[in-house]
C-alpha cells in the first residue's frame, strides 16, 4: 500500500501545533486547516493534466487543468476540519459525508450516515485526520468503493501502525497521505504520542 509522509518544515511545524495540549480551539482549528492544504496538494500531485489552450494577454500559450474530478468525501466528525481547505484548493470538488462514530469500548465503527455525490471516474479523496484502528478508514473505503470509486486516496494528519495494517489488508490499492507515523495506540484506541481526541479539539467538545 502507497504511504506518503509529507516531508515539510510546514508540515511538522503545523503538527506541532496540533499535538501541543495548550492549544487552544480556535488555533487548532485554524492549524488544522493550514495542515490540511499541504496534505491535499501532496494527495493530489499525482492526478492527471491535460493540456488547455489559452491565451494571455501577450499570445496564445498551453496552460494545463485538472484531468479527472475530484470528490472530497470528509468522515465524520474529524474530516470536517479538513475540508474548508480541500475547497479552497479545489472549489469545483464535489463533497460526501461519511457518518461513523466508533463504539468507545470495542473501537469498531458505528455508521450513522452517508451521502456520496456521483464517483465512478473522479479521484476520491477521504478526509480522515486520525487513522487509529483503520475501522472507520476501511468502513470509508468499503463505502466510496460500493458507490463506484476506483481511485481513493486517504488524507490523514496521524496514522498509527494498527490503522496501517489494516488498511494494507482491506485496501492495498488505496494510497494514504499523512503528516506523520506515531508510534502505537493507548488502550482506549487513541494514537501515542497523537494529538487526543481531533473532533473534540476542533469543535470544542473535551
Ligand atoms: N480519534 C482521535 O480523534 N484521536 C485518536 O487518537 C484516535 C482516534
């Protein structure tokens, strides 16, 4: 399975931010976001061009567009931190929702909700800030996959070695971008060193 660490002062000095307990919400929220340009300009470095005609105010030249539609699809509740930056870079994306709460004793994946625009030939990028157990990023996977995705790239800021694991089982295909690889998971599923609990820091909920 394709796994790339963004390799950025950027990157680090973001993670940082976001791994530092006194962060407060609002900075979070906004270095969340920060993260997440560079992680989707890195998950999508590899779409296809094609070639588009234009001409500058000087002469005619060959500039190029994006080749295959993007579909961002943000997992519930984290992804959403991600997503004003994914559509910053690319406001022609469509958006989908994936609604899994984990179950907090057994850390399986619970679905609430779904809704997924059209995927058959679009890069489908899956906003999943903390690949703990790779529950909910397979659960994701399974989903996009049975409403037609063929080209699923996930978007994470902390993977685990579990989560990865799990992925290269159930998804090998799938390449998964993140800003770092830590080292194991606590016994309540959380990812150490991690950053805690993503949904809370970002909306305020701990
Ligand atoms: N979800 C989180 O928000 N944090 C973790 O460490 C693991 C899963």
């Amino acid at each position: 399975m394709p796994v790339t660490v963004v390799d950025h002062p950027l990157s680090r000095h973001y993670l940082t931010i976001l791994r530092d307990r006194t962060t407060a919400t609002p900075l979070f929220r906004e270095t969340a976001r920060r993260l997440a340009y560079l992680l989707v300009a890195e998950a999508t470095s590899d779409i296809p061009e094609i070639e588009k005609p234009i001409e500058t105010p000087l002469e005619p030249t060959t500039g190029t567009a994006l080749g295959r539609p993007i579909v961002v699809v943000a997992v519930f509740r984290a992804g959403l931190g991600l997503i004003d930056a994914a559509l910053d870079l690319i406001p022609d994306a469509r958006i989908g929702y994936a609604g899994v709460q984990r179950n907090e004793e057994t850390a399986e994946p619970m679905e609430y909700y779904t809704k997924f625009p059209p995927m058959g030939d679009a890069r489908v990028l899956i906003l999943e800030p903390m690949l703990a157990t790779g529950g909910s990023l397979a659960w994701a996977c399974d989903q996009v996959k049975a409403n037609g995705a063929t080209d699923v790239t996930a978007v994470c800021v902390v993977s685990a070695p579990a989560g990865l694991k799990v992925m290269e089982e159930r998804h090998p295909e799938v390449r998964v971008v993140t800003a770092a690889l830590d080292r194991s998971l606590s016994d309540a599923f959380y990812i150490q060193p991690g950053l805690g609990d993503m949904g809370d820091r970002l909306f305020g909920t701990a």
